[in-house]
C-alpha cells in the first residue's frame, strides 16, 4: 500500500486536515491539488472504500477540509465556528457513506456512487464526533519545529509531544544530541 500522506494524528479527520501543512505560514504546502491526490489519499487512509470519482471535486474536498480544520481548532479553544463552516461540515456529514458489499468472490469492499463525497462525509462526522467526545481535551499541537499538525495523545500519561515519532519526534531528539554535543 502507498503511504505518500502522514498518518497517525489518531483520528481519520485529524490525518485529513494535515494534508494542507504548515497552515498560518508563509510557505503552506497543499498536499491536495487535484482529484487524483484526493483519491489517493482515500486509497491510503480509508481502508477497502471503492467507487467511482468525479461528481465531488478537489475543490469542495479542500474546502470542507478546512471547515473541519476550523470545527475542530474552534471547539478546542472553546470559540464559536462560523456559520458558513458548520453549514459545510453538517452538510458533508448528511450525505452518505461508503457501504460495506461482497463481492462474488467473498470480499468485502466499502462502496460508495461517488468516493470522494462519500470519504467526506465519514471525515465529517468524524470531526464532529471528535468535537463532541471527551477526547477533545486530548487534542495536542505538535511540538515539532515548523510542524503544529494536530493529533490526539491518548497515552496514558497524557504527555505526548510530537504528532509522530518517525519524523517530528526524532527529529527534536536528533537537535537535543546536536546540542548536547556542540556543548561537550
Ligand atoms: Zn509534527
């Protein structure tokens, strides 16, 4: 299987918005440009969904997943989402998800008539589950340089740092040694 997106933020919605990266800086990164991105990164993140595309754009796939960026930052700082986010995010939601189907052959794919609407719409209401559960206090900003990806640190301890420990973490423990060492 591809894994050309990070993944691991601990929510499927959480794995969604950070495909836009470095958002509220000068050089963001738009990890969806296109149709195909999108529906490779459905392939990678939505696991045995199948249908056709087209109908539902890059375009409106971008913009609901900002309005769940806005959802999401909004209810944990405890501030009001604007109207128009909560319309795009309520309306995703609404629209139907991929089905669970077998085939001839005894596999079960998740269908949907149109895939990306479909992946949208489970993305919607996983934001708004997230929202509405506890789990929201869990919500973290990676402390990666550069990084402030959203994820959700269900350790224990509650003290997790980085939104990865392949990249972000790593990378933060590699500098501690560097300056470590350059004072040695
Ligand atoms: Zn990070």
């Amino acid at each position: 299987m591809a894994t050309r997106f990070r993944q691991g933020a601990g929510r499927l919605s959480l794995d969604f918005v950070r495909t836009f990266r470095f958002r509220g800086t000068d050089h963001p990164i738009e990890e969806l440009p296109d149709l195909a991105a999108v529906t490779v990164w459905i392939d990678q993140c939505v696991p045995h969904a199948e249908g056709p595309t087209g109908a539902t754009g890059a375009a409106e796939a971008r913009a609901v997943r900002e309005a769940i960026h806005e959802l999401i930052t909004a209810a944990w700082r405890g501030e009001r989402i604007s109207a128009a986010a909560r319309d795009l995010v309520n309306g995703a939601a609404a629209r139907p998800v991929p089905v669970p189907r077998m085939d001839a052959g005894g596999g079960v794919r998740w269908h949907a008539d149109d895939l990306v609407s479909a992946a949208l719409a489970l993305l919607a209401r996983d934001a708004l589950e997230l929202v509405a559960s506890p789990h929201l206090a869990r919500l973290r900003k990676c402390a990666g340089t550069g990084c402030s990806a959203l994820f959700l640190d269900l350790s224990r301890p509650g003290k997790r740092r980085w939104c990865s420990m392949d990249h972000c973490g790593n990378r933060a423990k590699k500098e501690t040694l560097r300056r470590h060492a350059g004072r040695s």
